[in-house]
C-alpha cells in the first residue's frame, strides 16, 4: 500500500484523490490474499489479476487521471511506463510464480533464475519492437536449453524442469500478450 502510495506521485508528479482508493483497493486485495486466499500458485495468480484489475477500474472511472500530470504532454512516457512496468512483472512475477509452485524462496538465485528473467524479458521486448513472432525463437531456445538440461537430470527434477519451464513461458507469454494488447491503446 505504501509502495502505491509512493509511486503513483512519483511516476505521474502529480498527486490525486484516486491513488488513495488505488492504495485501498491494494489494500483489500492483499487482505483477501492473506486470510482467503492462502497460498500458493493459482492464488498468487489470482491475487495479480486482482491488481491489475483496479488498476483497469481506476483508469476506467478517472480516465483524465493522467491529464493531470506534467508529464500528459511527453508522447513517449505512457508507452515507456508500460513496457518497463511489463519487463518488471514479467521477469519478478514470473519468478515469484516459479517459486510459488515449488514452494521455495522467491529471492533464489542461479542459472535458472537468469535464464527464466531473461526469456521472460526478451518475449515482451520482441513485442515492444513491434516483432511478436520472434517470441518463436525464444520458444525454441527454450526448447534446445530443455533438451540438453533434461539429458543431465533424473527423472524427478526432468518433471521439475518441465513443470518450471511451462510456468515461466506461461508467464512471459501472457505478460507480452497483455502488453501486445495494451500498446495500441496507449496515445
């Protein structure tokens, strides 16, 4: 709550009545997450729906909230707060999600932590340089690192892999379907 607080007058310079209700909405939805919702994957999913949906209603009944910034006049600056916010959830999220399924520590690092921000970053960039089908590539890279990991790995951590691989791809595609979705609607 506080983080929202925080970022919406620092991003927009410009301070409204409507971040509150946005800190309220985040609020409520992490008081849902805590007591309702409790844990893992699919409620981690639902919980980052649930905020990006009041972020949606709060555009939707003020949608002259960005009017009020000094910023409204730089053309560039509501495409690049997009795509940077989409690189973040795409490569955090993605990673929060992996660690979520596997019950581990979402501060973890190593090669497939690297590996897994990188592929879900490079999906939503290929998107924002107006060339989604090279989301293919990252597609078959992904395959070809697959195939030479699960060569070296029994069969308990080959289902592991498989089970990450799916849920990291899952998560950058999405995040780049959304972001592929969204850039056209931005002025």
């Amino acid at each position: 709550v506080g983080i929202v607080l925080l970022t919406m007058p620092l991003v927009t310079l410009a301070l409204s009545p409507w971040f509150l209700l946005l800190a309220a909405l985040h609020l409520g939805i992490d008081v849902v997450k805590t007591f309702v919702l409790r844990g893992g994957l699919a409620a981690y999913i639902a919980d980052q729906a649930l905020h990006i949906g009041s972020i949606a209603v709060i555009a939707l009944i003020a949608p002259g909230l960005w009017d009020e910034s000094p910023l409204a006049g730089v053309g560039w600056v509501p495409q690049f707060y997009l795509i940077l916010g989409v690189f973040l959830f795409s490569a955090r999220g993605g990673q929060y999600a992996v660690s979520t399924w596997f019950r581990r520590p979402p501060h973890e690092e190593g090669r497939g932590v690297y590996l897994g921000w990188i592929e879900r970053t490079t999906m939503p960039a290929v998107v924002a340089l107006g060339a989604p089908w090279l989301i293919l590539g990252v597609i078959a890279a992904k395959a070809a690192q697959l195939t030479l990991a699960w060569r070296e790995r029994q069969d308990a951590r080959r289902r592991s892999l498989l089970e990450g691989a799916v849920i990291s791809l899952g998560w950058g595609l999405t995040c780049s379907a959304g972001l592929w979705l969204l850039l056209p609607l931005l002025p």
